[in-house]
C-alpha cells in the first residue's frame, strides 16, 4: 500500500488495515524473535542499540490512566523514538496486545511498551511494518504525533 493509497481510505478502513497490519507484524516478530516486551527492558535496549528498535508500541487501558510514572516513562520513550526517529504507535487495549505478544501472565503485567527490533546480522521485514510507517507519516502530517491503532477482535 503506497502513501496514496492509504489517503484515499475512508478512516474506518484505514484504521481497520492498520490494526490487523500492527496484529501481522507483532506475530511476524515474535515468531523471529524481534520484539522486547516491557518498559524497563525496552528502555535499555533503547539506550544500548537505539539503531536496533524499528517500530515502538505503546498500551494503557483505562486502569493505568492514571499512573503518573508510567505516563512519564511514556514520555520519554516517546521522546526518544522522536530524536531516533523510530515509528510509534498507542493501543488502547493492552489485554488483546499481551494476547498477541505474551504467552504468560509474566508478560500481561508490564506489556505497556512492545518493540519490534531488527537484529544486525539477520535483518528481518515485514511489508506489513512498512504500511504501518506510511500510517505514522501521514499521521505525522495531520499533526497525530503518536496515532492510535485498534487491534482487532479474535
């Protein structure tokens, strides 16, 4: 899908392909082994090898809306997939993320930011991660600095 090609959509639909292409590249990337799951593990694979991280997903539901430190630590994540100008999206439903992500309750608890990472030696794609860049730089044009996708139902 060209950038063209996304405008054109009607919002229901462009939001609806964005969610089952976020829903492809999460399972595509866990099954290569390219995500890192959690806030504090995300962080320091930002810090260590920033050029690694290709894509940033960040979850609250309605029960973590008032979590001050995880609002700040969304912040700064925020902040620097900007200055690395990484790609970043929000879900609204951190459950139906972990679902995807997750294969324990381990995982469920701290699912709030998911990186999708691409290995230096084995350089995985996805053509599913490129509609979801295009998504974010036409957000970015409409001044949605961080969209948010709506993962579909199972």
């Amino acid at each position: 899908m060209t950038l063209e090609e996304a405008v054109i959509q009607k919002p229901s639909e462009r939001a609806q392909c964005t969610g089952k292409a976020l829903e492809e590249v999460l399972v595509s990337a866990k099954a290569n082994d390219c995500l890192t799951i959690g806030v504090y593990e995300s962080a320091k694979v930002m810090n260590v090898d920033p050029d690694s991280v290709s894509f940033c997903v960040l979850a609250m539901d309605e029960e973590f809306e008032c979590d001050i430190a995880l609002q700040i630590h969304f912040t700064l994540i925020q902040a620097f997939c900007f200055d690395n100008d990484i790609s970043v999206v929000r879900v609204n439903d951190m459950q139906r993320l972990s679902e995807i992500v997750g294969d324990n309750a381990e995982q469920f608890e701290d699912a709030h930011c998911v990186l999708i990472t691409n290995p230096a030696e084995d350089s995985w794609e996805d053509p599913a991660l490129e509609k979801l860049h295009l998504f974010c730089e036409e957000s970015r044009s409409y001044n949605e600095w961080v969209p948010e996708i709506t993962l579909p139902e199972r």
